[in-house]
C-alpha cells in the first residue's frame, strides 16, 4: 500500500478521535467544534482486518543448555 492510498484511507475525520481537555463549558466548545469540523465530509468506512490465532490448547516446553562457554581472556593487573 503506498503512502497516498494509506492516508487516504486512514486520514479521515471518521477514524480520527478528538479530546478536549480543560474547565470547558459544554455548549460553547461543541458548538466550535460543529463549526470547525461539521463541514468536513465523512471518509469511506475503514474495514479493519485483525489477523486470527489458533488458540493454545496444550502446554509447550522447550529445553535448553545453560552450560555456555564463551571464549575470553581475563587477566589480573
């Protein structure tokens, strides 16, 4: 998917989340945000695809050497 189809797709004003934060009064910051928003039409509706995992059912263990000699030279002054 090349840059300009995924944000055509994903860069639209239904996917986006907006938060105001602060001591707002409810009325007056819904109604800006009507005026700066409302007129941006809608985006096609994103289809999200989640990938599907077989559930696991039974225990799985692997075993492993701990005994792992890595070659050095340490030496004392």
């Amino acid at each position: 998917m090349s840059f300009l189809a995924f944000n055509k797709k994903y860069y639209v004003p239904n996917n986006a989340t907006l938060v105001v934060a602060g001591d707002i009064d409810f009325a007056t910051t819904k109604k800006m945000i009507q005026d700066y928003f409302g007129p941006i039409p809608r985006g096609a509706n994103v289809v999200r695809s989640f990938p599907t995992e077989t559930p696991i059912t039974k225990k799985r263990a692997k075993a492993y050497d701990a005994n792992i000699q890595i070659p050095a030279v340490i030496g004392c002054l």
